[in-house]
C-alpha cells in the first residue's frame, strides 16, 4: 500500500520487532528473524521465518475485518476497504495464539490478557473504527467506555 516493494506483513514485522534481519536479495523487503515484545500477552517471542515458526508471530487487526464488515465496512467503497485491511494504524504484530483466540472477537467479548495494553489497545481500535466511519454495538460502546474511564 505504501508503494515501497515490500509487502504489508513484512512492513508490520520490521515496524513492529526489534533486532530484525531481512533476508538476503529483497532490498531489506523480508524479514527473516526478530524479536517481538508481545504486547497482547507481555511475553518476549523470537521470530525465525519458516513453515513451521512464521505462526508463532502473527499480524493482527485490531478491528478484525470480519467485525468491520458487520459494523459498517459494507457500506464503503472497496479502496476504503482495502486501507482499512492494510492499514498500519489497524496492525500488529501479536502472539500467533492470542490473535487465534481473539479471532473476529469486538471489545465486548475480547481484550488482550496483558492488562497494560488495554487502554492503548482500545484507544487504537476506537481510531480505526472513527476513521472508517465504522459503528460500534451497545455493549461494544460500554465495555469501550469502562477501559478508557480507567485509563491515565
């Protein structure tokens, strides 16, 4: 999306891990290896890319796309669809499990275990669905509400 030759999950994982290699002969495009401060459950996990332990670090979106669709994105054009799915300001980098369980989960039926991410986890997806002028449901709105009340 952003014209620069690498892919959006490469561009995520170089934003988002520290100590990251690329692999030899994509321009710094593919990262090879990295270390990710988990911030859904607050562990440390080390990325090595291959068939067998690309998983254990996965791309999020914080406003799943399946959610999206429910809550408004049927109603914008496909170029805003396509911005929103690779949207840098809806993406991460998460435990491949914790992102497994989240799944197309809202703020009412999901929040990442760490408790410390919370606020910045809310504060983003409340971001995303402002600037694509996504909805919110009644018990979204009020478990949104109760994380930002308690937030500095």
């Amino acid at each position: 999306m952003d014209h620069n030759g690498c892919d959006t999950r490469n561009d995520i994982l170089a934003r988002d891990l520290t100590g990251e290699t690329f692999k030899p002969g994509t321009h710094d495009c593919v990262v090879a290896t990295g270390t990710l401060e988990d911030k859904y459950t607050g562990k440390t996990i080390r990325f090595i890319r291959g068939a067998d332990t690309s998983s254990a670090v996965q791309i999020d979106h914080i406003v799943p796309l399946s959610l999206a669709w429910q809550t408004g994105a049927q109603q914008i054009s496909g170029e805003q669809r396509k911005q929103l799915a690779n949207d840098p300001l809806n993406l991460m980098a998460a435990d491949g499990p914790a992102n497994s369980a989240k799944g197309d989960k809202d703020a009412a039926t999901w929040l990442p275990p760490n408790k410390a991410f919370r606020c910045e986890y809310t504060a983003r997806m409340t971001a995303v669905k402002t600037k694509y002028k996504l909805w919110v449901t009644p018990p979204e709105h009020d478990a949104i509400q109760g994380i930002l009340a308690a937030c500095a």
